[in-house]
C-alpha cells in the first residue's frame, strides 16, 4: 500500500460539505506581517537572538493523504508535523494518530493553529510525515514553505 500527499496547506480557514464531503479552502497563507511599535520590535530582535517568540496568528493546517487502492482494513498511522525556521532549526513538532479507514482511500486532516514561533524573517517551512505506527518508517512526507516579515511600524504622521 502507498500513500501519496495531495496537499500542504495553511489557511485562514477549512470547511468541509456535509453533503459531498468537499472541502473548501479559504484564504491561503503564504506569508505572516507583523508590524510592531519600536518597544516591541526591539524586545523581538533581542529575544529571538536567544530563542523562538511567539507572535500572534490564527490560521488552520489543512492536509490531505491517498492511498493507491481503497484498504480493505483500518490502516494506522501516525502524523508528525515539523516547523522549520529558514536556519532549518526546527521549532516546533507535534504528533498525532492517524487512521485511514477501512473501505476509503483517503484521509484529510485539519488542525486550528494559535500562534506562530519566529526567529527571523524569511521563508519558514512545515513539513509533515505520515508513518506507519507499527513500524515508524516514513509512508509519505507533504510540505509547505511560507513567508514571516517582521518589522518596525513607524509613525510617519510626525514627520515633516
């Protein structure tokens, strides 16, 4: 059996169709702004020298994962998720049970997400792993890279 990623995606919100279990994806996130006040951005530079901050995001990890053939029994999983700064320090991990069903060839997963570690501005990437939990050998990895931009917001209505 094989499993294949369809899809990586961050957006700001899933919902799937009760009657045709289609799922709608809206507004995609490619890239997180943040602008601070000089306190704050200060406080971010000094403190992200040392560690990740977490800055203020609301988004949903929506995944999608196929079989070749439709199982015939309940095969489990386990899902690894990965952030990695553009260093390829990895900031943060997270593991969950998985189980594609019997007589489906397909799971979707969709994870609220509060919150967001950076450590500079660049491209960030998740990476996800489906494993085999009797195994732990790598069935398929899915990914996707975004955009954090951190900066100074200054008050230009003073300047003359």
């Amino acid at each position: 059996m094989q499993v294949f990623n369809d899809f990586v995606i961050l957006a700001k919100d899933v919902s799937v169709d009760s009657k045709d279990n289609m799922l709608s994806i809206f507004k995609i996130v490619d890239k997180f702004n943040f602008a601070l006040d000089s306190e704050n951005y200060n406080k971010f530079v000094e403190e992200s020298k040392e560690k990740a901050v977490g800055m203020p995001a609301q988004y949903v990890m929506s995944s999608s994962w196929s079989l070749d053939k439709i199982t015939k029994k309940n095969i489990d999983a386990v899902l690894v998720s990965k952030l990695i700064d553009p260093s390829g320090k990895e900031l943060a991990s997270s593991q969950n049970d998985i189980v594609f069903t019997a007589g489906s060839d397909r799971v979707r997963l969709n994870g609220a997400v509060e919150g967001i570690p950076v450590t500079q501005n660049g491209r960030y990437k998740v990476e996800v792993n489906v494993l085999d939990k009797a195994t732990s050998k790598v069935m398929c990895t899915g990914s996707t890279t975004y955009q954090v931009s951190v900066d100074e917001n200054v008050d230009n209505s003073m300047v003359k």
